[in-house]
C-alpha cells in the first residue's frame, strides 16, 4: 500500500482548503458518472467544486441510506463501480432500533481506508517493531479491521485473540510483550478490572499505548486517568463510522481531543434543528465528506455526533480541525432531564470519578418528567451505600437535577467487548 505523505499534516489553511476542493471535483467528476445514488440525487444541481460554497450540495443522511439499501437490496444504489469490483463488506451495528448498513469497498477505496490508519498510528508514535494486540472478536463490525491489516502493513506483529477469555489475552499481552492495545475503552476498564482480580501487574507490561475507539471514553477525563493509570499507558483516542471511515486521530502534543484527517476529509459543524453552520468553538453536530472513499462516497453525511470543533492551529503543528473533547455524545443518545440537556458522556465523566467498577443508566419517561436511575458496581472493598450517596450529590451539582443511584452486588452489571450498551431508555 502506498502511505500518507506526511507533508500534507503541515499544510496551513488555506492550502488544506485548496487539496479538499480538488479531491472534491474529482470524486464527484467519478461519483456522477456512475454512481446511481447521487446522480439522482444530484440531479439538475450545478456546482464548481473549486468556488461553490459547500452548502449548495445536500445532506446526505443515515435515514436516506437505509431507505436506499431497502429499496436496492442488499447494497443500495451508492456504488461507483459494478459490484464485481468491490472485495470487502462491513455492516454497522443495530443500534436505536435501527437497521443496520451494509457497506462494500473496492480495493483502492479499502486501501484509503488502511491509509488513514496510517496515519492514526504515526501521530501516536506506533513503528514497525511494536507489537500489536486487537482483544475481541473480529465480525462484520469495520472496527479495528483497517487497523489490524495497517498494522501487517507496516511489518508490526500482529495479534488478534478472538475466542479468548479476557485472562488468556491479558497472557498473550504479557507472553507476546505487546507494546500497543487496540480495544473501546470499555474493554481496556474490564481487563484492567480482570488483571487486579487475578494479580496481574498490568503497569509492569510492555504496553505503551492504548488506541481507542468506538465510544467517547477516551476523551473523557476521568475514564481517561483510569485507563492511563491502570495501564502505565497513553491514551490516544480515534474516532470514525463503518459508513464513513477513520476519520480522527490524537496527536501527542494535546490530549483530551482529535484532529480530524482533513487531507482526506470535510468536516463541518451544524445546528440540528436549523442545518445552518456553527461559530468555531460552537457545539453542534458534525458533518462529514470522505475524499477517498470512491467506491461508495459520503458526500455532506450528517453524522449524529455532537462535537465542538476548532480550526486554529495546534500545538502539534497541524492545522488539522481539532474536535475538543472527541466525540460529546450522540444526537439520538441526549437525554431531557428536568429542563437539562444531558448526554451519557458527561454523566460518565462524573461517575468515573468515583471507585465504581462499571455501571448502568436507566431512563424513565414518566408523564411528565424522564427520571434518571444509575447502578454502580463499587470498587472491592469500598462502601457501596457511600458512594453511591455521593455520586447522587456529585451529578446534582453537576446537572442540577438529583438521580437515584444504586449499589449492586459484584458481577451484576454486563461487560462488553466491543461498544458497551450503558444507556437504557424505559
């Protein structure tokens, strides 16, 4: 595979502007040829790619997708090239009673995909004698799947441990000398958790960097500690859809959020409600075009994820769009508790404060009023009753409203491998 030249991470902004909109004209000058699903969508629009605000062009959207795969079973109509030219399929998870996407990629369109990886992995210093280890189950799920070929690619050692209990791959971690982690954050909390249970000294292991991914967790400050003092390792947080591809990395210089891979992307941010665009700094829902993704392209793909975006430049250098914090949480996933706005995330940013193993958001709508409950599995040895009497008082003070908050006994609560499903709507 050919990688990424490292010199467009020191492009300014204006030379960034300049690369986006002529990959722009040359991935629609492909997609309109060809592609049913945006000829028509793009029917009767004209549009100079190099002078046009981008805001002419529609959004695209996951509704849209789906309704498409339906009607042109089982792929959909946003397909560049014959069917016989694309070699991989992914599907995303079904989530929110939704559906889930079936997506194909060409050769070139998966080998941009391993190219962006590349990139991920050179901001957070992985080379070709580290030794990589992927904890879960490879499936139709795209996570990690980039990553592992990348990291083969790149002549690291490479291990997947499908089938595995989390004590026999925190064994392989140990007995393969693994420097680098590629799991959610989720999972790097539970064999943590699993490693002080069985006398496993995780901070004595050759370990130096965890690659996150798949919920907010890696920038969220508190789980972010825990995973780094648990591990002795860096945290580097990405982000990126099945549908859309890798789309962020985290530099080293500036924790805590992610540059977005604008040499490969467009990224803007919306208002929800008006579809209008946002001041920098502004929180509002990201908007995304992939340049190199020919083969089955998102052109202006309204994500759903709550972010709050910077273009200035970083310590690191880069003129990359910085999302700060990451990911903030999901449109779909906010929750309208007593007039406050609240996403999952900050509620974890709270709980992770506190010795709790792992828990459980439960809202209820009542008639009037959505209560919040959250089980908490307190760490061994501390007193459940307390802790969770003070959380109840830390999240009142944090969001103004006072949820009930439960101790449970010890293994009640699940586990998850891949993304963890914490969020219970009742």
């Amino acid at each position: 595979m050919g990688y990424h030249d490292p010199d467009v991470e020191t492009l300014d902004r204006e030379a960034l502007d300049g690369l986006q909109r002529r990959k722009l004209g040359e991935l629609l000058r492909q997609v309109l040829a060809s592609n049913a699903f945006y000829v028509r969508k793009f029917a009767g629009l004209r549009f100079d790619s190099l002078t046009d605000a981008l805001a002419r062009l529609p959004f695209t959207t996951r509704e849209e997708l789906q309704n498409d795969q339906r009607e042109h079973p089982p792929y959909g109509s946003n397909l560049t090239f014959p069917p016989d030219h694309y070699i991989r399929l992914h599907q995303t998870s079904a989530t929110a009673g939704q559906a889930p996407l079936r997506w194909l990629d060409t050769a070139d369109s998966w080998n941009w995909f391993k190219n962006c990886w590349h990139m991920i992995y050179c901001a957070a210093g992985v080379q070709s004698g580290d030794r990589l280890l992927f904890p879960f189950s490879f499936g139709p799920f795209v996570g990690f799947w980039a990553a592992f070929e990348t990291a083969i690619d790149m002549g690291c050692l490479t291990m997947a441990t499908g089938g595995m209990t989390t004590t026999a791959r925190l064994h392989m971690i140990l007995d393969n000398a693994a420097t680098v982690i590629g799991c959610t954050p989720t999972y790097a909390l539970r064999m943590a958790e699993v490693a002080a249970s069985e006398g496993i000294d995780l901070a004595a292991s050759p370990v130096k960097a965890l690659i996150v991914a798949g919920e907010p967790g890696g920038c969220i400050a508190a789980t972010r500690t825990r995973m780094e003092s648990a591990w002795r390792a860096r945290v580097f947080d990405h982000t990126g859809m099945t549908e859309i591809g890798s789309c962020s990395f985290e530099c080293v210089e500036a924790p805590g959020g992610v540059h977005i891979i604008e040499s490969e992307f467009i990224a803007e941010v919306i208002n929800p409600e008006t579809s209008g665009a946002v001041s920098d700094g502004t929180v509002g829902e990201l908007v995304l075009t992939n340049l190199g993704r020919v083969g089955s392209p998102l052109i202006r793909y309204r994500t759903g994820d709550q972010v709050r975006m910077l273009r200035e430049r970083c310590a690191c250098g880069r003129w990359f769009a910085r999302l700060e914090g990451g990911i903030l949480g999901r449109t779909d996933d906010m929750l309208l508790i007593r007039g406050n706005n609240v996403f999952p995330a900050a509620v974890e940013e709270v709980v992770r404060g506190f010795p709790i193993v792992e828990f459980r958001i439960t809202a209820k709508q009542g008639l009037s009023l959505t209560e919040l409950r959250i089980e908490i599995e307190p760490s061994p040895g501390t007193d459940g009753c307390g802790t969770a009497r003070k959380l109840s008082e830390a999240i009142r003070d944090r969001f103004n409203f006072r949820p009930v908050v439960a101790a449970v006994d010890p293994g009640t609560l699940p586990r998850y491998e891949m993304k963890s499903r914490r969020l219970i709507r009742e």
